[in-house]
C-alpha cells in the first residue's frame, strides 16, 4: 500500500507539528498531529478492507475469436470487466496477455471513476508468437483514493479463461494461394500428388479439405490432416545478420528480429529435425550452430546474442566484381562527347585506379570462411534474416559466395517500409526472393 500526496502532505504536517512541540516545549501542540496521524490510521484501515473485498467484487469474462489459432496471426479479444466500485475510489483494469503474444490494435487498460455503470469492457487484438497451450496472466487492478494506493493481480483459473491453443507455423510448398483468416493472412498448402507421406498432424480451420486422412478421422474421431513431402523444400540454412556498428537498432526492432529467426529454426526442426544456424555481423562470422532435433542450444546462445557482437563494421567492401563493374562504368563516363577534358581525364584515372585494385583483390577472411560454410551444402536454401540498416555490403558477400556455389538465398528483411532500392539491390547481385516481415 502506497501514500498518495495528499498521505504524504500530512505526514510532512505532523512532523512539522512534532518539531515546534518540541522547540516550544508545549504538549498542546501535539494535539492536532496525533488528531492527523489518528485520521490516517483510520483511513488506511478503511482502504485495507476495500482492498480486501475488491477481489470477490471484481470478475472478468474474455471473449477470443479464435480459441485454436496458427502462430504468428492475429485473434480479437473482447474482456467484460464486472465490478463494484467502492465511494471515494479510482479502479484502473489492465489485462494480462498471455506469454508471447503482443498487443497490435486496442488497449488493454481503461480506468473508471465516478460512474454510475457496474462493467466495462476492453476491445483488442493480439499476436501470438508462442505456441502451445496458452493462458491469460489474469487482471490486474490498481485501486486508489484520496489518501492510498494498492495494485494487485486476480489471477487463478477464473480470471485466466479461456485458454488457447497455438498450433506452430507450417511449411507451405511453392506457388501456394492466400485466404482471409479474421484480420490476418494465411496461407493454404496444397499437396503435391505422388509424392511420399512426410507425417500427419490435427486438422486446422484454413487447412486444405482434400489432404484429410478420412480412414485415421474416422478411427481416432477427430480429423487428421496428411503433410506431403513435396510440400517442403530441402534443410535450410538460417543466417542471422546481427545489427553492428551505427546500425544499432531500439530494442522493438531486434526483438522483432529474433522472434522472427526462433519462427524459422523452430518450423525447420519441426519439418526436417535438422537446422544449421549461421550468425554473422558486419563482415564477421560469429558462430555457427547445427541443431539435430532440439532447438536448446540456439535459446541458450540467445542470451549471449547482442547487437554490435562484430569489432568493426565492414565499410562498404568492394569483391573484384564490384571494381570491374566500376571500372566498366568510369571508362563509359570518359567516352561521352559531351564532357570536359578535366572530367574525361578524372574518369579515365578512376578506371585506371579501380582496374588495378581488382586485379590485386585478395579474398577476405570472411569470404574464407563463408567458402568452408558453403562447400559440400549442393542444393540446399539459405535463408537470410536482417534488419538491412546501415552498411549492407557483406550481405552482398554472403549472395555472391552463395551464387557461385549454385544455392538459393532468400532475404527476409525485418521492417514495415522496406525501401525499393534495397530490394533492387538484393535482388541484382542474385538473391531469389526478397521479402519485408513486420
């Protein structure tokens, strides 16, 4: 229990009232600080039984659009506080949303005061990131008067209702179609037909009727879904672009970052029981990681896992194809009829100084090591996560080693606007697919 300013402004009284008794030596004057310190007793035992009473006086009911929901979308609540509110009193409500989700439209806290109604309701939607069985954190309620303060939590099983199941996030085969799932999208696997029985799995409201295995339905009562292997590609590699340098993002961004990887190792280790795990940073390889069947090793070096691991950023690295095509460039400026004699001879050198340096172009240790990392993977996907702020051109690295080795990269850039020149960019030195992942 916590003293408002006004608690506080009459403690300050009584001690300013105790000191003059005592300076003057008259016990009069004691009179009216322990007529003050006696109000304050009384109140707090007061507001120590409203506090009391408030838990059987306050209950919820949630209402959740989707109780079976697929990681990663979006589901509605609706939460109908019922309440009665104590004279002279302040409730603030504040819904606890269950671990891994995170608020996308709404509020989750209302404040009442001076009402004649007796409930109030909370509209929102969340996204849920965790998967499994999920339950909400209860009710927190904060109640306050002229003089105290009190938070608690009404928790138990009554105020976390309902509960949620989160099935993890599936793999989908290529050239798949889109549906409307509440305000989300998701996306539909078909089969692909003559290929192999990868697994089988509980069907899910938006999974495709026709990959129902009726004879298991009917056996087990409940409907059962068959997962193709033509569905999913080969074992992806998952690379982790660590932010470095000025590049330093908040911690919204990073977050969002490593949600999004946990996503991905965990889908691979569900599909393929194996995922490699590469982390660089600006030019440096970090470590690597090949998880078999369990993906604790990768949770265990996350809390290792900052931004800025690199020593020092890879200031716009330039391979011997990017000075032959600067080259190419300047000696084409220097041909032009319509420049100067100053500007011709300035980019006539330039071609000169750029041929030369891409002629004595060592390869880096970084390229090294992406080589070892590269050889003997064949045809295999890697997949690239990155936030693309600040100086990107290791990235460009990673695709071109990946390139000459005939592997597919991916770009999954963690951002809302991703700009189109970064796209174009990617998307030039050869990666398949560049994607933006709010």
């Amino acid at each position: 229990m916590h003293g408002q300013r006004c608690t506080q402004a009459i403690g300050g009284l009584i001690g300013v009232v105790t000191i003059l008794s005592l300076i003057f030596d008259s016990p009069t004057l004691l009179i009216p600080g322990v007529m003050l310190a006696l109000l304050l007793g009384i109140r707090a035992v007061s507001f120590t039984l409203i506090i009391r009473s408030l838990g059987q006086a306050i209950s919820i009911d949630r209402r959740v659009r989707h109780r079976i929901i697929r990681q990663g979308n979006i589901t509605q609540v609706s939460s109908l506080i019922h309440y009665h509110l104590p004279y002279g009193t302040t409730l603030i409500f504040e819904d606890i949303l269950p671990q891994g989700a995170v608020l996308t439209l709404g509020r989750t806290t209302v404040r009442v005061s001076n009402t004649e109604t007796r409930e109030v309701e909370l509209q929102y939607s969340m996204k849920l990131l965790s998967r499994g069985s999920l339950r909400f954190g209860g009710l927190s309620v904060t109640c306050a008067d002229v003089f105290f303060q009190e938070a608690f939590i009404l928790g138990g099983l009554r105020n976390s209702e309902p509960s949620l199941h989160v099935q993890p996030s599936l793999t989908f085969e290529e050239g798949v179609t889109a549906f409307g799932f509440g305000i989300h999208e998701m996306e539909k696997a078909y089969p692909v037909h003559g290929q192999s029985i990868r697994s089988f799995r509980p069907f899910v409201a938006g999974d495709d009727e026709k990959a129902i295995d009726w004879k298991l339905s009917a056996k087990y009562n409940r409907l059962i879904l068959r997962e193709y292997m033509g569905s999913t590609g080969g074992i992806p590699l998952v690379v982790l672009d660590l932010p470095q340098g000025e590049s330093i993002p908040g911690p919204a961004p990073f977050d969002q970052l490593i949600a999004t990887i946990n996503r991905a190792i965990e889908k691979a280790i569900q599909d393929f029981r194996r995922c490699d795990v590469l982390i660089i940073s600006g030019g440096y390889l970090i470590r690597s990681l090949s998880l078999e069947r369990d993906a604790h090793p990768w949770y265990r070096l996350l809390n290792e896992l900052v931004p800025g691991t690199g020593n020092q950023p890879f200031y716009h690295f330039l391979d011997a194809a990017d000075l032959r095509s600067f080259q190419s460039l300047s000696e084409r400026m220097a041909d032009l009829p319509n420049i100067g004699t100053r500007e011709r001879t300035f980019f006539t050198r330039l071609a000169t100084i750029y041929g030369a340096t891409a002629r004595t172009t060592r390869r880096t240790v970084f390229e090294s090591q992406l080589e070892a990392v590269y050889r003997g993977m064949k045809e295999r996907e890697i997949v690239l996560y990155t936030l693309a702020q600040g100086d990107t051109s290791h990235l460009r690295v990673v695709i071109a080693g990946a390139q000459h080795h005939r592997l597919r990269v991916h770009i999954r850039v963690c951002t809302k606007d991703l700009p189109l020149d970064v796209v174009r960019l990617f998307l030039s030195r050869g990666a398949r697919t560049v994607e933006a992942i709010s």
